[in-house]
C-alpha cells in the first residue's frame, strides 16, 4: 500500500487540494460569467495554522 507521507508524497499535494483544484477550474470553465468581485491582494484568509481557507469568496456574475 502506497505511503502518504515521506518521500514517496514529496511534491504532491494532498489529495483534497488536488480535488479542490480540479473541481474550482471545472466550475470556472462552466461560468465564465464568474469572477472575484474585490481584487485579489483584498481578500482574507483564515488565521489558522491547520488549514489555509478564506473567510469569504466575493463573486460576481457577468451575464453573457
């Protein structure tokens, strides 16, 4: 059984990142109305040590 930890995971990411990853990009590429509505450097992350995560996702939808 592969380990998930180690060398053998070095350079991977975990597999819920991989799956955030995936599923934010199909999302985008099914609205592409969708876009922050507050520039980048505004928004706010969580003050945790655990897990980076925003407080919010500010979107808006731009009607094609």
């Amino acid at each position: 059984m592969p380990s998930s930890t180690g060398e053998a995971a070095a350079g991977r990411p975990p597999l819920a990142r991989r799956e955030a990853i995936i599923a934010f990009n199909l999302l985008l590429s099914r609205c592409p109305g969708m876009a922050l509505s507050v520039p980048e450097n505004a928004l706010t992350w969580r003050p945790t040590i655990i897990m980076r995560s925003l407080e919010s996702l500010p979107v808006r939808w731009e009607a094609e």
